[in-house]
C-alpha cells in the first residue's frame, strides 16, 4: 500500500505482495467517544476547513456506524515468516507472467504513452499493478471512508488515519469518485495500484482526460499514477533495476561486507559476472550486492531503480518481485541461480535458539532475545569462517540446522 512519503503500510489482509512493516504494530484503543454519531459530528469542522462540501461529508457517512471487524484487523498482524523464495513463488509465476503480458497487449497505448511522458518501463508499471491487486482483480472491497472513520474514531493511529481521512473526504468532493464507489482495503489503500489518500493527492493523474483522476474504475488513470510515482521519486528511464550475478569461486564475502554500494566495474574488479555472460552496459552505473538466500543461491547487483521501487514498498522481497515479475512479462525466465533446497525463515524463537547455539560453540551472540544485529552477524560469521563454509553471514533454517549438529 502507497503511503505519501513513498512507504509503505501493509495491511495484511491484502493480496500478500506487500511485507508487514513491523513498525506499525500498534495497540489497539476503544474509541474515545460515545458514539459514531458525535465521532461524525465533530469530524465535520475539520473537514469543512478542508474545502469539503456538505453535501459530499453527508454522502460519504451515510449508514456509517463504527466497524468492529477493522479494528480487529488491526490487531491480526502476523510475525512475517517466509524466505524470499517463498515469497517469489507465490507472486511471480507463469500464470502471472502470462496474465502481464496479455495486459501489456491490452494496454499497449496506455503504457507505451505513459513511458514516454515519465520514462518508467511500461512492465514495471504492469508488475506493480500485478502485484498489488492481481491486474485489478482484487482491490479490497470496504468503504475508504467508514474504514478510515472506524480507525479514527477507534483511536488507532488517530492523527495519521484522521489526516487520511480528511483527505479521503475531499477527493470525493472534489469529484474524481463517489464515496459509495471509493472503496479499497480495510486500511484505506485504493484502486487498481492502491494509492493511500494522500499519495493520490500528491501523484494520482487524469491519463484519459476525462476531468477525474479516476484510480477505481479507469486502468489508464490507475497506471498513469504509478508511473507519475515512480518518476516522482527518480525513476531512471532505459536502466533496469539489476542484474543476476555470479560469484566466483573464493568470493571475498569479508571485502564485499565493506561495500555498501559501489561501481559495477569495482564490483567486477572482485571477480562478479552476470550470468548471462554479457558486460554490464554501463560500468559507472552504481549498485549493492544483494543475496537473499545467501552465498548458495541467486546473487544480485541492484540498481537505483530497485531503491525507487522500494519507494512503493519499502521492501527487498517486494522490489525483487516486481522486478523479476517485470522481466518474466518481458520474457525472461526464471533465475539462472536456483534456491538452496529447504531452506526455511526463522520465527523469533527459532532467531533465540540460533543465539544460543552459537554462544554454546563459543561465539558472542548477545543475549538470546531473537533479535538479530551486528553481534549476532558477527558471530554467525566467525562460525562459519571456523567450519569452513562461506562466511556470507546469512541466517535461515539451513544455518539452524547445522547449529544443531
């Protein structure tokens, strides 16, 4: 879900292409007023001081009574506990990729219009939209406006939710959709893209030119915003997000931790090569390397385009996704690199247990709280530089289970 600020809030009762951000895991409070009826009562300055008619602010709280259900919701935010391999195969397929390209024929005016005023690749727009909301399949089906009321009223996130709604309030007085037809997640993420009220504020467009900046019900709107988004936060046209790499043999993990980000040519300089074998068409453009299942899986160097797509979620896994369901759409296939056989995320206590194990074999890893920082890296490195396996400092099941013997 697109927050304004280019995070993310991710509701977890969405399509799962969205991680759950644990810093919005927050309690849950009753509401503070008697009843909705004064929640709307007082609501009505604030909204008037937001340029909202009468008129809309009646339409838009007709039959509203506050929704337990939504602030259950609130309370139902699992512990987010997949690999990033686990998460691709759920999202990225062939089906999926099939579906995006009979989109991209569908569409092909649309995108190839909307490339040309931003620049962004029309198959990162179409991955988003798969991603979000299945090419429009599946958008949430709540009101924005009681849904964001209800979280309001129920005193969750109040001035955060409040603002959004307020917002909400005046995207239907201004008349780019009805308030019975703006509808979306229980959280308020809408349309095809799932734009939080004030991201369409800020980004939303009127591709079609009809008067309407029209998310719900006009797919050329709807990819329009994304682009405009993505140029927004500095989409670079004609670059892609990454490149798969291959290590070569005897990679030095240590000097590759040194480097946050650095040239292609320095990172080629280290023995890197994609795996397609072809050069890096530009050498100067600037990457980080990203291993998601460690030094036994696919490697990556990720552009600045793959940060820009973080602008959306803030997320690896989501940016990997969209921009491997990107090239799959194109026509790719699959990684060249396949993923370790079973290997698995760890919960928090199996996080703890790892801890433990290591500070048994004699390595500081703190306390055993679950919580994995620089000393318990460190310690997860020094193991494996000891039992001779690539000191890559990735933690998952497989690194648990050779603990364990």
């Amino acid at each position: 879900m697109l927050l304004s600020n280019g995070r993310t809030f991710a509701p977890f009762r969405r399509l799962p292409a969205l991680a759950i951000a644990a810093a919005l895991s927050f309690s849950l409070v009753a509401p503070a007023l008697a009843n909705s009826a004064d929640f709307v009562r007082r609501l009505w300055p604030q909204a008037e001081a937001r340029g909202v008619s009468r008129a809309a602010f009646e339409a838009a709280f007709s039959g509203y009574n506050y929704i337990p259900k939504i602030m259950e919701l609130t309370q139902k935010q699992p512990e987010f506990s997949q690999t990033v391999q686990q998460y691709l195969d759920k999202r990225v397929t062939a089906a999926q990729a099939q579906k995006g390209k009979a989109m991209r024929a569908e569409w092909n005016q649309t995108l190839t219009g909307s490339e040309q005023r931003w620049g962004v690749q029309p198959e990162i727009v179409l991955a988003i939209w798969g991603m979000e909301t299945n090419f429009g399949g599946f958008m949430g089906g709540e009101n924005t406006i009681h849904a964001l009321a209800t979280l309001t009223e129920g005193g969750y996130r109040p001035d955060y939710f409040r603002d959004e709604l307020l917002t909400a309030l005046r995207i239907v007085s201004d008349g780019h959709v009805s308030a019975r037809n703006m509808t979306g997640s229980w959280a308020g993420a809408m349309g095809h893209t799932q734009f939080m009220p004030s991201s369409f504020m800020r980004y939303a467009v009127d591709y079609n030119g009809d008067g309407r900046k029209d998310i719900w019900n006009s797919v050329q709107d709807a990819l329009g915003s994304t682009a405009n988004y993505l140029d927004s936060f500095g989409w670079r046209p004609g670059e892609t997000w990454g490149y798969e790499i291959k290590l070569p043999s005897g990679f030095d993990f240590a000097a590759a931790r040194q480097i946050e980000k650095a040239p292609l040519s320095q990172w080629q300089a280290m023995g890197i090569k994609r795996v397609s074998g072809r050069a890096f068409p530009r050498p100067d453009d600037v990457g980080r390397l990203y291993m998601p299942a460690g030094a036994n899986g696919p490697a990556f160097l990720l552009l600045p385009n793959f940060d820009v797509i973080k602008r959306y979620n803030n997320s690896d896994s989501y940016a990997l996704a969209v921009g491997h369901l990107a090239d799959r759409i194109i026509g790719g296939g699959d990684f060249a690199t396949p993923w370790p056989a079973g290997d698995y995320a760890l919960t928090k206590a199996q996080r703890a247990e790892l801890q433990t194990l290591l500070g048994r074999a004699g390595f500081d890893a703190g306390s055993p709280d679950g919580v994995v920082g620089p000393r318990t890296r460190a310690a997860v490195i020094a193991w494996q530089t000891r039992a001779g396996l690539p000191a890559d400092g990735h933690i998952s099941g497989r690194l648990l289970e050779a603990l364990k013997r």
